[in-house]
C-alpha cells in the first residue's frame, strides 16, 4: 500500500505558458508543481528550459518536481539545481550511469528521481532503489500531453511497491501520463504515491476543485 497522502503534482505543460504565474497560483491545493522538460532530442518536441523552471520558481512556494526528458542529463542538471528544483527526474535511458547522477544530486541537496519509457523494463533497476528518492512511471510514451493512459504499465507500479516495501524504503512512486478522474483510481491502487496531471487540472473549468477531486479518487 502507498504510504502516504496521495500527493497531485499539476503539470504545467498543460497551462497557458502566457500567464504561468496564474496557472500556477490557480492550484493552491496541488502538492508539488510538475515541470516537464523536453529537448527535442529525447522526445521528439521542446517545451522550455531552465530560465522558464526559475520563473515557476519565484511565484510558488511549492516544491518542483522537475522531469528532465532530455539527453546528457548530467549536463544540464546544475542549471535546474539553480532553477530551484526540489526534485530532478531524469530518464534512465538518457544516461550511462544513473547512481552516479543520482548520487550528484543528493550532495548537492535535492532529491534524485529516475523516469522509464513504456518500453523500458523497470528490473534492471531495482538494485539501485535506495539511491533514488522518486521513481516516475511513464504511463504514456514520454513527449507530449493529453495522451491516453497506458494500463498495462501499472504492473511496474506492482512490482515498485512491492519491493520498495519489502526493503522498507522511501522511494516515493509517482505516475505520469493520462492520469485523470477515470484512470487516477486503479493507479492508486496499484501502489501509487505521486501523480502527475496535466490535462486533467488545466484542461479543467476550476483547476484547483480537479486537484481536490483527483486526491479524493486517489484516496479511496
Ligand atoms: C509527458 C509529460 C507529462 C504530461 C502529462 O511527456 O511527462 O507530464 O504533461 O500530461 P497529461 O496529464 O495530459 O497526460
Ligand atoms: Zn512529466
């Protein structure tokens, strides 16, 4: 079973990117603020870097959970760390050594995440759990908002949950992808901590009241 209260982490990739401030101020009761970052190499379209990560920083007091969907992402990890990341995700595809990096970013004071594709399996990781602060489970092919959840992927949620409670671990699972007043239940079920929406809030009249609506379905 998750461990805690379902956390709602809004994706502002959904927002009106010409008044970000709002959007984000328009969801008072969302845990985390969730800042998708896209490369157009990683995955084929680009959203915005780490100046527009600072920006969301400065009009929010609630913590970034910040999905690097980018290649090298050892690059480019100090320049979100300044940004105000509270957390940094990064693909396990996209690097050579992911301990390492995760390691990096503990010292340097933020917590570490690691991201799959759909198609990545999530065994090869396993061993490595207790680098790792957050784990995100792609339930859409990395890219783009809006898309339709992936169900079959919950079985890596499963397997998550049933390890991390195993080794007694704080890892903290979240899931990212089509996840909305439908699907939000059976991710919860599976084990889910954390979920990512994007369509979901913004796509909604009142933003803040699908935030509510979500943790409520998320609870049960
Ligand atoms: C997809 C991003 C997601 C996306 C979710 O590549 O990582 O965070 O914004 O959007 P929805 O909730 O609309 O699927
Ligand atoms: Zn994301």
């Amino acid at each position: 079973m998750a461990q805690h209260t379902p956390k709602i982490a809004p994706s502002v990739l959904a927002a009106d990117f010409s008044q970000l401030g709002a959007e984000v101020a328009a969801v008072p009761d969302a845990d985390w603020i969730h800042v998708d970052i896209m490369d157009g190499h990683f995955v084929p379209n680009l959203s915005f870097g780490a100046d527009i990560t600072a920006a969301i920083n400065r009009v929010t007091e609630k913590d970034l959970d910040v999905h690097l969907m980018i290649e090298n992402p050892e690059k480019w990890v100090d320049n979100y760390i300044k940004a105000g990341a509270d957390c940094i995700v990064f693909h396990v595809e996209a690097t050579d050594d992911h301990v390492e990096l995760a390691k990096y970013l503990r010292s340097q004071g933020v917590r570490a995440g690691f991201s799959l594709r759909p198609g990545t399996p999530i065994e090869d990781y396993l061993d490595d759990l207790e680098y790792f602060d957050e784990v995100i489970v792609m339930s859409v092919e990395p890219g783009f908002g809006g898309q339709s959840f992936m169900p079959e992927q919950l079985e890596k949620v499963r397997t998550l949950r049933r390890v991390i409670d195993e080794r007694g671990l704080n890892t903290i699972i979240e899931i990212d992808g089509g996840i909305g007043e439908k699907t939000i239940a059976a991710a919860a079920e599976a084990g889910c901590d954390a979920f990512v929406a994007g369509s979901a809030v913004y796509g909604a009249e009142d933003p803040n009241a699908a935030v509510q609506t979500l943790r409520a379905l998320a609870s049960k």
